[in-house]
C-alpha cells in the first residue's frame, strides 16, 4: 500500500473564514473615517474663524474697517484694501449662516464681543459658533 502525502493549503472554508474577517475590518476602517457633518461643520466652522482673523489683520494694517456678510450661497468682505483677496464660498453648498450674519472687524485692535452660527441643511441639527470676545482671536465652538 502506498500512503498518500499529507495534502498542503487551505480548505474552503478557511478561506472563507479569513475573507470574511478582512471585510468587516475594512468595513469598520470605512466608517471610522467617514466624514461625519461635525467633522464637516467644525472644518468650515475653522476656516471661517482664519478667514476673519486674516480680514481683521488687512483692516488694521490698512485703518479701513471691513465688514463681513454671510449668506446661504457664500459671504463677502466689503472694505478690503485693493489687491486683498479672500474666499467667498463656504466649502460645502449645504453650508449656510443662521439669523443675521454681519461683522465688523477692525481697524481698531480691539473690536466688540460678535460672532456667528453656521449651519448645514445636510445636518439641520448641528451648529458651529464662530465667534470672538473682541480681544481674542475667532474661534470655531461647536454647537448643539
């Protein structure tokens, strides 16, 4: 009688096993890094409050008082010295400001306590303050 060699590799079902392990941990990985509408919010919520800390430094280099305005479809710096540019579009679309959105930023080096909420109509329920106490610079605080 010849005896057969002991067979080498994986059965099915051990491959299945493994494959199976793998997907629900790249499935977790997914949604550990998915962007959630916090994370979104704070983000512009930030770049809103470096955006204002850049236009209160033109306005006091400058001595003109600039004025921001938020709306739903973006927001505008009236008064900036000639050449300044600054973005005017929010980085999502679904991005708006709630109730009256106008600040003014200088030149003075100390302006008025002010901020502004911003909202998402993808996240209605969740709000960013940007906001300052007019000694301090602008600074994102989420909001519930």
């Amino acid at each position: 009688m010849t005896s057969r060699p002991p067979s080498r590799g994986f059965t099915l079902l051990e491959l299945l096993v493994v494959i199976s392990i793998i997907a629900l941990a790249t499935v977790g990985v997914g949604f550990a890094l998915r962007d959630s509408g916090d994370t979104q919010l704070q983000r512009e919520g930030e770049r809103l409050a470096a955006l204002l800390e850049s236009a209160r430094v033109q306005s006091r280099t400058s001595g003109v008082a600039v004025r921001w305005q938020g709306g739903p479809q973006g927001f505008r710096f009236d008064g900036l010295p000639q050449g300044a540019q600054l973005p005017t579009q929010w980085l999502d679309a679904a991005t708006g400001v709630r109730g009256p959105a106008v600040l003014w930023l200088g030149p003075e080096p100390l302006i008025g306590a002010q901020q502004v909420v911003i909202v998402s109509s993808a996240y209605p329920q969740r709000a960013v303050r940007v906001a300052t106490d007019g000694l301090r610079p602008f600074a994102a605080q989420g909001l519930q």
